[in-house]
C-alpha cells in the first residue's frame, strides 16, 4: 500500500506543478494573444483569464487536502474525523471552483459565439463537470467514511 500511496502523492505534486506552470506560462501567452485582438475579445478573454487565476487558489487547496487524505491513509489514520473533515474540504474546494466557472460561462459563450466555434462552451462545461465529478465523489466518501467510523465506534 505504501507504493501505492506514494504514488498518488506524486500526482498530486506533479498535478500542482503543471498547474503552476500553465499558470506561469500558457495563460499570460493567452493574455498577449488576446491583447493583439479586437477589444471585446480581449475583456472577454481577460475575465476568462481572471476566473482562471481566481480558480486556482481553491485547487491548491484542494490539492493540499487530497495531500493530507493520503498522508492519513499512509499512517493509518484513514479512518478518523480528520480524512472526514479533509474530504467536507475538498467538496468546499471543489464547489467554489465550479461556482467561479458558471459565473464565466456567459464569457465562453461570447468566445463561442465571436470565434464561430461552440466547442468553446464544451470546454468551459469541462471546467465545470470535472469539480461537480470530485465534489460529488469527495462527499460520497465523507458519508461512506462517517458512517464506517460510527459502526467502528459502536463495536468499542
């Protein structure tokens, strides 16, 4: 199990790494791009932008509280408040994040609608399906979690 859990703390630090990276250096090219453009381009762009630099704050956290999900599973303490209320932060996390892109939907739709191209709006959808699949996940687990920890406690 230990190979296991080391290798999800890989991904997660891998995951953050690539993150900051885009954040670093794809989206400030994207900002450059769209500063060259027509203006109501660029201000959608750039609110596209901000939301995706706001975004980032409760994806680290929520990459901070999976850290810590799987440093209680490596001590085994899998089975305490602490995975419960890590998992309740990660759902929060997760729920924020979607909350910031339904809010830049209309902004994808303008990109869609200027650029001709509706896969624009599928891919602001995908920013916003793949926290609602990690949030509703994280609270399944909290509940399956709390309940394994009240038939532990009720078997003491």
């Amino acid at each position: 199990m230990k190979r296991e859990v080391l290798f999800l703390k890989a991904a997660v630090v891998f995951i953050g790494i690539l993150v900051l990276a885009l954040c670093i250096f794809m989206l400030p090219l994207i900002a450059k791009d769209a500063a060259k453009s027509s203006w109501k381009m660029a201000y959608t762009l750039y609110g596209i932008l901000a939301i995706m630099y706001v975004s980032v704050i409760p994806f680290f956290a929520a990459l901070y509280h999976s850290f810590r999900i799987l440093i209680y599973i490596d001590t085994n303490k899998a089975f305490s408040e602490l995975s419960v209320k890590a998992l309740g932060n990660l759902k929060k996390y997760a729920t924020i994040i979607i909350i910031l892109y339904l809010i830049g939907m209309p902004l994808f739709y303008i990109v869609g609608e200027v650029d001709d191209a509706p896969g624009v709006i599928l891919i602001g959808m995908i920013f916003v399906f793949a926290p609602m699949a990690v949030a509703v996940f994280a609270n399944l687990l909290k509940k399956l979690l709390k309940n394994a920890i009240d038939i532990k406690n009720d078997m003491r």
